[in-house]
C-alpha cells in the first residue's frame, strides 16, 4: 500500500524536502527526520526544551510522580489532555499524550481553536515578566521561600546569581544577564520589621506555615509595573509559583475592590457583543444562556483551575477591547496608576489579575528528573 506524500516527508523525508509555512511562525526551515520504533510506537526524538515547551502550552499540571528502583513515571493533566512519562532502568524515556475523550465536535460550545504564544508561556513558567514595547523590563522573581520574614530587594540585572528560574531560562536560549531580579533577603530574629512597607502574607515551602514578605517603595513600583505588562493569554498558564504568590497578593486588594463591578461589566457584555462572540465560534445558545453567568461566577471566585472558565471571561473581554490581537493587550496602565473608573483598557488589567490568579503553580525543576533527551511516542 502506497503512502501519502505527507506520510512519506513524516518518516522517510526526501532530499530537498521542506515543511511549509502553517500560519502562525516559521516553519520553513525545520527540518524533517526519520522516527525511531518502539514497540508499537513510531518516536521522535525530543530534547528537555521542547518538552517543558509543551507542557507549558497545554496549561500542564502534575497529577502523579513515582520513582523506585525499576525507573521514573509522572502524569501531567493539561487543558488539551494528558501528558505521561516512563522511563524504565536502562532503557529510553518514552513521552506519551492522550486527548481528552470528554469533548466531542458535537458537543463542544467552545471555539475549536486559540491562540496561544510560546514566549510569555516560558517565560512566566520560569518567573519571569517582561514588556516587548519596553524592552529595558524584564523582572524575574524569586521561588517560594521557607517561613520566615523576608524583604524584596530590586537587583539590576541580578538573574545571573538567582537559583530560581535561571537554568530553565538558559536553557531555553534567554539571555539572563538581560533580566533584572527580586530578590528575597531573610530578616533575622532580631530585625526590626522596615518601615513604610508592604507586608504581603505568602504561601512557604511548609504547607501550614507562612511567609511574611515586605516589599518597599521601590520593589512596590516594579510589582506594578508587572501587573501592568502580564501578558494576555486565552487560557491560564503553568507559572513559577513564587511569581504568582507575590503578584497575586501584591494585587489582592486592589483586584478584591473591583470584583464586583468587573463581574457585572462581564455579565453585561455578553449581551452586548453576540454577534462577535458567535462569529468567534462560541454555540449560540450558550452564548444567550450560559455564558454571561458563567463569567461572572468565574470572576467572583478569586481562584480556580477552569481553563474552559477563562477562555469564557478573556473571549468576553476582547470583545470589549475591540481586539483579537493579544498583543494589543500585553500592556496596560491600570495597576500603575491610581484611578478607580475602570476604561476598556482597566478591564484587560483586571482581567489579566484574573488569569493570573486561575494559573497553575508548576515546579520547573521537574526536568531535572529527566534525561537530556527523550523519545515522544
């Protein structure tokens, strides 16, 4: 039986062979190899990079780890699945994905696609932000701490000397001696607590111990700054957790202030913009029933882990910006001023506060429990 051309350039690619542009990228100058078999399973070979690459993607989050004499197996659930891989003793990793079998094409109200962008995704999991439009601010943050006091202190371009996400990022060809630093310096017994500080209450590395986190006037700035340039996502995303504990108590009060009223704004807007939202591919009935309260109950949570429940709020709010280009909605000026009417643009702000706090923690030092390369089944 003949194969496809398609089939052919997949496993056996001719000379000259090249894979064309898809849309979103550049595809063009990847080039094609020969998969290897395993068992019943034609692989390709993967190395780390790309694996953290997808499982950041796919909104990945860890549902089981176990490692004994006989090898190494974790599962990932994700928003398009799940993700499983086995290393057995002495023999290769084998990367497998399953799609979820709790949709159908029938069934579905949602939009059969989004976009997602690979950079803010990597980014964010390594516990970093950074602004496009600014290139000078690119701020990393520091991991969960043990309990204790702890200050934030600004480091100009300090990254080289973090232990948080900085091997990841290198890994994934970033230029640490770029990224600035916030830095987390233990307060001993006898330290007075700073004046004029925030005091942020955080989660620790111990499960029912806290960590008292002041932030000074300087470090308050660039945690604004932050929120003002996290970038927009359709889905939530597997962050750095000592990145999401800061901001999201750094911004708690403010976004607490607002909940109400930017539930209401969502609620309102879906009967305002259905047309654009069918047009986006959302089912119509759920459009006209469902999807205004769903919104709403989504934002008035002030957590959660729905990936269906933020492409409802963040569709919605797109809509109101009058975009589908989320880079148009990277950068906002809400958290670094003081106003309280909320503007199109303040509602994208608050918003953004909102994927943040639906966003995953994920431990990114996972890769060092896995070899250089892999084979994905």
């Amino acid at each position: 039986m003949g194969c496809s051309e398609l089939e052919k350039g997949t496993v056996e690619p001719e000379e000259g062979m090249e894979l064309k542009n898809l849309g979103s990228g550049d595809w063009g100058n990847l080039k094609t190899t020969p998969l290897i078999r395993r068992g019943t399973s034609a692989c390709v070979t993967l190395n780390r990079a790309t694996l953290m690459t997808m499982l950041a993607l796919t909104n990945a989050r860890p549902v089981y780890h176990h490692s004994d004499a006989a090898g190494h197996r974790v599962a990932y659930s994700c928003y398009s699945g799940q993700w499983r891989i086995d290393w057995p003793l002495g023999g290769p990793a084998i990367i497998h994905f399953g799609a979820h079998d709790s949709h159908s094409a029938g069934t579905d109200v949602y939009p059969p696609s989004f976009e997602r962008r690979v950079a803010p995704c990597m980014e964010l999991m390594a516990g970093i932000v950074s602004s496009e439009s600014n290139p000078t601010f690119k701020i990393a943050f520091s991991g969960r701490k043990r309990p204790g006091r702890y200050i934030l202190k600004f480091a100009s371009k300090g990254f080289p000397g973090a232990h948080s996400g900085r091997h990841l990022y290198n890994m994934l060809g970033g230029r640490v001696y770029e990224v600035d630093w916030l830095r987390a310096d233990l307060l001993q017994a006898h330290d007075p607590d700073p004046e004029n500080a925030l005091k942020l209450i955080l989660d620790s590395t111990e499960t029912d111990k806290k960590v008292e986190m002041f932030v000074g006037k300087e470090e308050q700035k660039v945690l604004a700054q932050a929120m003002d340039c996290f970038p927009w996502s359709s889905l939530s995303y597997s962050i750095h957790r000592g990145l999401r504990d800061i901001l999201v108590a750094f911004s708690k009060s403010r976004m607490n202030r607002h909940r109400a009223e930017l539930a209401n704004i969502l609620h309102s807007a879906v009967k305002q913009h259905t047309t654009e939202l069918e047009a986006k591919g959302w089912e119509s009935k759920f459009v006209s029933d469902y999807m205004a309260d769903m919104a709403a109950a989504a934002v008035s949570a002030d957590k959660g882990d729905s990936g269906d429940s933020v492409r409802v709020v963040t569709d919605i709010a797109m809509c109101i910006a009058q975009t589908s280009d989320a880079k148009k909605l990277d950068v906002t000026e809400f958290w670094t001023s003081e106003r309280e009417n909320l503007g199109a643009m303040d509602v994208v702000a608050l918003v953004k506060c909102f994927i943040l706090e639906w966003s995953t923690d994920f431990d990114y030092q996972m890769y060092h429990d896995l070899p250089l390369t892999m084979e994905f089944a």
